[in-house]
C-alpha cells in the first residue's frame, strides 16, 4: 500500500470523525464511564459479597444517571442516524446474547444473575418504535413522555402473579432481572429524546465551534456497544486479580 492510499485512507477516516456530533459522543462517553464505576459497585455486592451499597446515595445516582444519559442520547441520535433498522437490529442481538450468556452464568453459579429486559434490549425496541414518534409534534410528543412517566409510578405498584407483561413494568414479586429498563417510565426519557434530537440538531450539526474528537472520553463515546460487551468479563477479571495478589 502506497502512501497516497494511506493519506486517502486516513483523510476518511478523520472526515468521518468530523462529522459526529463531538458533545453527543462526549456525553456517551461520560455515561459509560459512571456505567462502569456502577457495574463494579454491582460486582463487589452481588457476586463477590462485600459490603458496598448499590441501592443509595452516590452510587445509586451514577447508575441511574448513566440509564438517562445513554436513553436520552440515543433518542436523540435516531435523529441523526442514517439507518436505526440496522442499529436497533444490532443492539437487540447483542441483548439477546448477553441474556443467553447471564442465564447459563446463573445456572452454573446459582446467582440470580440473568438479564431479561435489560438497557439494550429496551434501546433496541425504542429505535425500532422511532419511525412512529417522528411523525408527531413535539408537543405531543413531550406529553406522551410525560404520560408514560408518571403511569411508571403507578405500574411499579402492581404485582401480578405473573410475569408475562414484564416488558412494560409490569412484574410479580419474584421477577429477577439484574438488568432492568421496561417501557414503563424509560420510553417516556426516550421520547423525551427524540423531542430534544427534532428541537437541537434539525441541522444534524455540532454545536460545537472546535473538534473534540480527538480525546479519550469520545473514543469511549463512539465504542460504546463494543466496550459495553467486554466491560464486564474485565471487570471480574480485573477483581479476581487483585484477590489474587491481595491472598499471596
């Protein structure tokens, strides 16, 4: 290969990169990072049994505040997508696959670990649900949301003896999932971000007057799936490292 093909090769790949919207890959990143931090606090709780809280306080708030960003985000970036069949499609594979995997890791182990309706499985339902909220207004639109909010609180209050609507909220008492975003508040975030995706970035620009696509945080930003697949094998591998080196 000569090096007028890598000068090509390097000028589209740096072209591509100018063309994301910078702050939208910044705050993805940002979310996937506090994502991290939660997983690990969830880790050391659930599976390895020491006594950290997930449920309050600062740690609950970075779990919860890495769910809104990534929901927020990606309704927005159905504004900016160029196909979110294909992106949906794949989100809800790798979802599928991380149930399949958590199931059999809760079979061997006996932990309740399975993931049924986890973030990935509720973004990739959301992505596919875009094409009938971008028809509306976005008034009606925000209603909807807010709608579908406040129902949330309602439908966390029923306790069926069943889990068959379990996608929209709706669970029994014995109902586990480690992984949990149902319909029912979180497509009411979701559409909140399509309002801000239709309102903000019409012009599918950055707002942006440099590029800050050069740093890590976007790096992280424009991987999210992919380090969302391996963040968690590393996570345990990393831990039983160090219990490793602690114990000798």
């Amino acid at each position: 290969m000569d090096m007028k093909t890598c000068e090509k090769i390097d000028n589209v790949g740096t072209k591509a990169q100018n063309k994301r919207i910078g702050e939208l890959d910044f705050l993805r990143g940002i979310a996937l990072l506090l994502m991290i931090y939660f997983h690990v606090i969830f880790d050391l709780s659930e599976i390895y049994g020491y006594d950290v809280d997930y449920t309050s306080g600062f740690n609950y708030f970075t779990g919860k505040a890495a769910g809104i960003l990534f929901i927020l985000i990606s309704g927005i970036s159905c504004n900016l997508s160029r196909s979110n069949w294909k992106r949906a499609l794949k989100i809800l594979a790798v979802a599928m696959g991380i149930t399949v995997v958590t199931h059999i890791y809760s079979y061997v182990y006996n932990v309740e670990m399975g993931i049924k309706f986890g973030i990935l499985h509720f973004l990739g339902l959301s992505i596919l649900m875009y094409p009938v909220f971008k028809r509306l207004n976005n008034v009606l639109l925000t209603i909807i949301g807010t709608v579908i909010i406040i129902l949330g609180e309602y439908v966390k209050k029923l306790k069926p003896g069943f889990d068959y609507f379990f996608i929209f909220g709706i669970i029994s008492e014995r109902f586990v999932s480690s992984d949990y975003y149902p319909l029912v508040p979180w497509l009411g975030v979701f559409i909140y971000g399509v309002v801000l995706g239709k309102l903000l970035y019409k012009d599918k620009k950055s707002y942006l007057k440099y590029n800050i696509n050069g740093n890590i945080i976007n790096w992280l930003g424009r991987n999210t799936l992919l380090i969302y697949i391996i963040h968690q094998p590393l996570i345990l591998a990393v831990i039983e490292l160090i219990k490793l080196f602690a114990n000798n």
